[in-house]
C-alpha cells in the first residue's frame, strides 16, 4: 500500500485572499503536486495495491448535498486534474481521504455529465472520495486495509453513543 498526505486546506487552498497568499498557494500547490506525482511513482516502482491520499480540504465542493457555487480561479483544479490522470494510469484502487464539509459520505466525485437525454459515462471505478465525520457529527470511521480484497480497503462508521442526540 502507498500512503501519502499533502497539506490542501479548504477555503480554496488558500488562493485567491491575498497575494502573499497566492504566492504561499503557487508554491504548496507546485510541491503537493511533485509529492503526488512521486507517491503514484513509488506505488507503481513497489507494485502498491493501492494508494489512498489523506488530505483536509473538499477538492469538490460543487457536490451535494451542500453544494458550493465554484470559484474561479480554482485553487484545486490542477490538483484535481493530476490526482485524476495519474488514479486513470495507476488501474488500482485510488482513495482520497478528506474533511472540511462535516459531512460523512463515500462517492465518486470523478463523473461527466452525459448531454440531455443521454446516459452518463461511467464514473472512474478505481477511485473512491472518503469525507470523514465533523462537528456537529462527532464518531469516527474503521478502515480496514487488506490486499486480497480487490478493493482493498473497507470502511465502517462508528457511531460514537456518547455523541447521539436522544430525539423523541
């Protein structure tokens, strides 16, 4: 397995509120990038079962259920395009892992819209998007790894009882 954090923050990876921050932002985004690229490198060279990439920003904050209206520039638009092609190249099961919109969820964010009246394409069936718990969720997900599985990884949300609002 290759496992690989890089430091994405929500709020637009930071682009677009300052110029001292767009230069931080052209500089992280430039050095997340090579990081990837090297992690999809090591996975290949090792014969990696999967990869699973750790980050806390939401890359796709267009997606429901709390929709987002997109910001241009996008500070996650080339790392998008990059975490995409090299999942496309890799052929083995690829997990992004990330925060930032409190809402627990596991989909595939990597879809086209087919034209009116046409079926979609497939979404790319080797990635998965993990979004882990957040406030005001408090629990925790169980993240089984294990190579046989042509999936590799299972996930289980853990329901913290403490955390539960008692609702009649």
């Amino acid at each position: 397995m290759t496992f690989v954090t890089l430091h994405v923050p929500g709020s637009n990876n930071n682009l677009g509120r300052s110029p001292e921050g767009d230069t931080e932002f052209a500089e992280r985004n430039k050095a997340n990038m090579t990081w990837l690229q090297q992690a999809f490198a090591h996975a290949k060279t090792n014969n990696s079962r999967a990869v699973m990439v750790m980050q806390q920003a939401n890359m796709f904050p267009e997606m429901p259920p709390f929709p987002d209206k997109p910001i241009t520039p996008s500070g996650y638009a080339d790392l998008r395009m990059l975490l995409q092609q090299e999942t496309t190249a890799f052929q083995k099961p690829v997990i992004l892992v990330n925060g930032d919109s409190h809402y627990f969820r596991i989909d595939n964010p990597f879809r086209k819209n087919a034209p009116p009246g046409q079926r979609p394409p497939p979404s790319l069936e080797n990635f998965l998007r993990v979004e882990t718990f957040g406030t005001p969720n408090h629990h925790w997900l169980h993240v089984t790894v294990e190579a046989n599985d042509p999936n590799v990884f299972t996930f289980r949300p853990r329901i913290v009882a403490a955390n539960v609002i008692k609702r009649n």
